[in-house]
C-alpha cells in the first residue's frame, strides 16, 4: 500500500506526528437493537443472549447484550472516524480486546486511544505506533479495554543523488523539497 502522494487525499496522522502518552478520543454512537441483529446476521451469532430478550432477561446480564466483536467494530470505526488514521494506515497488525462490561441495546460507547510506545524501525517509509484503548458507555465505565498495534506512513525520506545534486522529491503531504532540505 502507497502513502498519498498529493495534498488533501488524507487528514490522518503519519508517524512521526504521534507522541508517547498523546491521547485521542471519538465522539460517541448508540448501539441499537437493530445494529445487534444486523450483526447476528452478517456474523451468524445467533446466541440468545443477543437475539431472544426473553431468554436474556433470565440471565445475569438481565437483556440482551451487544456482541463483543459488534462493540469493538463500533469503537474501530468510531477511532477512524476521528480522522487520526484517514490514509496514514498501512495496517493494524494486533488487536488485543477485554471485554469487561455488557453493551445493552440504547447504550452509548466512544473509545479512548493512547500512544503507549512507537518503534521507527520497521522501515523508512512506516513506524509502529502501538495505541492503549479504552471503550466507554455512557457512564465513563470501561466496556472494552485492550492494545492495538498500528502500522503508520512515515514522512518520505529525502533522498540524495550524489555530491551536491539535488532532486526534488514530494513528501507525503505532496510538498516539494529539495534533497539536502531538512524533512518537516
């Protein structure tokens, strides 16, 4: 996958725009009793703790509840929405989740991301920037709370053509420099 290569295609962060501790936060989203059963559908989930309400309420959640794996696509897509990853993401290699609370059908969730560590080595064109992460509901309690582990675009590196040759070359944001111009 290739970084953008003309302003204005993305408004994520690259790499080298995080910072250890930096902390990113979504708006929040409802989770909907239809939002449950379009998931059960497309995930084949079917278990009555999601689907049949009677049977939930007999059970300690006393409802139904929200799929894990429903929270925690919510919650990625509530993190993209943030704009932090719009076409600086190579991948996400790691997703570490905990569930810790249920999501009844009418909560709201957001997520919490915080840069616990980056590592530039991969490559010199990406970095890993591993995020701590925390979904919320309405109440600030933590839901889900885990790790992911990111693959980011990194600044272009400037590349030298021999002895005082410059070459122009676009960064990721499609700004021109010359060579021995020192990168953003």
């Amino acid at each position: 996958m290739k970084p953008p290569e003309h302003a204005g295609l993305h408004r994520g962060k690259l790499f080298d725009e995080f910072e250890v501790g930096q902390v990113i936060r979504s708006e929040s989203r409802t989770v909907t009793a239809d939002d449950i059963a379009a998931f059960a559908k497309l995930s084949g989930d079917f278990n009555p703790l999601h689907t049949d309400e009677a049977y939930a309420r007999s059970t300690p959640f006393r409802g139904r509840i929200a799929h894990g794996l429903l929270v925690q696509s919510i919650a990625s897509g509530l993190a993209n929405q943030t704009g932090v990853f719009d076409g600086t993401t190579v991948a996400v290699l790691e997703m570490v989740i905990r569930y810790a609370l249920p999501v009844h059908p009418g909560d709201e969730v957001r997520i919490e991301l915080v840069v616990r560590a980056m590592d530039p080595e991969p490559a010199p064109r990406r970095g890993w920037v591993r995020f701590g992460t925390s979904v919320r509901n309405q109440r600030g309690e933590v839901v889900i709370e885990g790790e992911w582990l990111t693959l980011m675009h990194r600044r272009r590196p400037v590349r030298r053509i021999g002895r005082g040759a410059e070459l122009e070359t676009p960064d990721v944001e499609g700004r021109s420099r010359a060579a021995n111009d020192v990168a953003p």
